[in-house]
C-alpha cells in the first residue's frame, strides 16, 4: 500500500517541471519547520526566560561590586581591618580577665561558705577553745533556709563554753579573726566559779547560694568588657578582701578589768582552797611565749583555776590570784618543779 502512494507521488512529480517540485519541496519544508517550531516554542522560551533572569542578576551584583569598591577605597578596608583588630583585642581581654577572677576567686575560696568551709569553721572553734584554754560544753550548728540570690546567714552555731575572763575575750576576739564571715549575735555569759565565767556564744556564718565568681563575672559584663579597665582597680578590691582582720592586741585584752562582781565570792573561798588550784601542777618547761604545766601548755592571760599566769620569764613564770602572787622556777639541773 505504501509503494502505491509513493509510486503515485513519484509518477506525479515526475510529470512537474523543475521549478514546480522545488517549489512543492519548499513548501514541505516550510511546514515541517513551523510544525517543529510550534513544538518546541514554550520550553525554548522558558529556557531563554531563564537565562536571562540569570544574566540580569549577575548583571546586577557586579553594578553592586563595582559600587562596592567604588565607594570603599583603601582608607576604608583599612578601617575595618583596625576595627577587627580591636575586637580580637576585646576577645583576648576577656578570656585574660576570666582567667583574673578564676584565679582570685581560688584564691579567696577560704571566705565563701560551703560544707568543707563550715567543717574546718568548726574545727577551728574547738582549736581556738583548746589554745586559750576554754571549756567547751556543746557545740551545735543547724543549716538555715537560704533565699536564692540574697546575702544571707547561712549556719547557726551555739556554743556553751566556760573559762576565764581574759580567756574568754580572748577566744572571742579569734572567732572575730577568723576567715569566715562571722557574725556573733548572741552571748549570755556569766560569772560561774570564781575567776570564771561562762554560757552561750551564738554565732551565723554568712555567705550567699550564687558564687561569688558568677557575681562579680556579671557585673564585670555589666559594667562594659570593651572598656577594659585597669586590672589594678580589681587588685585593690580583692587585696582588701583577703586581708585578715584584726581585732584587738593581747595586751589590750589583758589591760580589761573583767565587769563580773567576782569580789563577794573571796569572802566564801580560804586562802587555803584557792592553793588547792596548784596542787599536783609541775612546771616542766618554758619556750618562747609559752609554758608547759602537766600536759597542758599555756601563754599570759590564761587561767589555772583561781590563778592567772601575769609574766613568763626565763626560768620562771608569775601567777596571780584575787590574793597571792607566786613565782613557779624552773631549778637548775632539774626537769621541773612539782607543787605540793
């Protein structure tokens, strides 16, 4: 069937001239070309749409470039170098200054209250009673109910305790002293035995639920890192800090006459039972601002019963009492000095 058709347009084409097969050929093709080009007309122009978005975008950031480099010249570039520069000055002064207070804080770590701190508070109480020769009776702490973000007592301690005058003043003045920030807000002490008094000592250990390394990091911050001032201010701050406080001189305490009525009681005690306090006691040595009777070792202003010791020398030491005045020698070729 197909040759019959050919054959026909051959047979036809064969009876035209020349011009009219060409003709009849370019009219073929013309058709076939606007059947092709009706065909591919909507891809090819949304290909072209795309391209030329495209090209008008890089059209567009190279005018962006151009006025870019235009408008900043060398001075400018140089600016923002300097500028970036100082931030990375700003970045070191940070991480410095972190480190600082990291190292300072370590350093003050002994005033911020924690449970290692309250253990060794504590341990410095019986210490202290123990070196100026107090009676510790009790000895009770209770933690208390902090409110975050607030300065604030954080531990209670009662204390019952017993000694002489001058001692006890003594031991108070050592608390007064100590690392931690103390505060005594109760005492209840009265005349006991002759020459002694005694009662309660309450005591709040202060501190704060937010370390203090996150305070003061904050109100650095506060304050403006890029300022950077001088470290030195902060040195001045954390040196008085970490300064011990000092309360009053041994000699101060000792030139106190005690305010208890100790005088209506001599008439109650003989001469004879305040001795009985120097019965048995030896004096086996002297060294320094210290001396050494039995067991126990003890400096001015310490009591042994009635007596109170008023001067150490080289090898004696003077005792007093509201009667008698004695001087405890130690011999020449003798360890001690047993009392009888």
């Amino acid at each position: 069937m197909k040759e019959n058709y050919l054959d026909k347009i051959d047979n036809a084409l064969l009876s035209k001239q020349q011009n009219e097969v060409q003709m009849i050929n370019l009219g073929l093709a013309v058709v076939v070309l606007l059947f092709g080009y009706l065909l591919a007309f909507g891809p090819a122009q949304d290909y072209f749409d795309a391209k030329q978005s495209a090209l008008d975008n890089v059209e567009k950031k190279l005018d962006e470039v151009n006025k870019y480099l235009k408008n900043n010249n060398d001075t400018t570039i140089a600016q923002y170098e300097n500028t970036l520069r100082q931030e990375d000055d700003n970045l070191k002064y940070v991480r410095a200054q972190n480190d600082y207070f990291d190292n300072k804080l370590r350093e003050l770590s002994y005033i911020t209250y924690n449970e290692k701190n309250w253990a060794k508070f504590l341990d410095f109480l019986t210490t202290a009673a123990k070196e100026n020769n107090i009676k510790v009776f009790s000895l009770e702490s209770k933690n208390l109910k902090v409110v975050e973000k607030e300065v604030q007592p954080m531990l209670d301690v009662s204390l019952n305790m017993e000694g002489g005058f001058h001692n006890v003043l003594k031991y108070i003045n050592s608390i007064e002293e100590s690392e931690m920030v103390v505060d005594l807000n109760g005492m209840d002490i009265n005349s006991t035995l002759p020459n002694l008094i005694g009662g309660n000592i309450k005591i709040s250990v202060w501190g704060d639920e937010i370390s203090m390394k996150k305070i003061l990091i904050l109100a650095v911050l506060a304050a403006g890192v890029y300022a950077a001032p001088d470290m030195s201010a902060y040195e001045d701050k954390f040196n008085a800090l970490s300064q011990k406080r000092v309360g009053l001189s041994d000699k101060d305490i000792l030139s106190l006459k005690s305010p208890f009525p100790v005088e209506d009681l001599k008439s109650t005690i003989s001469d004879d039972i305040k001795d009985t306090d120097l019965v048995g006691k030896e004096l086996n040595a002297i060294v320094a601002d210290r001396v050494r009777i039995n067991k126990d070792w003890y400096k001015i202003g310490d009591s042994i019963g009635t007596f109170e010791i008023k001067k150490i020398n080289e090898k004696s030491v003077i005792i007093e009492n509201e009667k008698k005045s004695l001087e405890l020698k130690l011999k020449q070729g003798n360890k001690n000095v047993k009392i009888n």
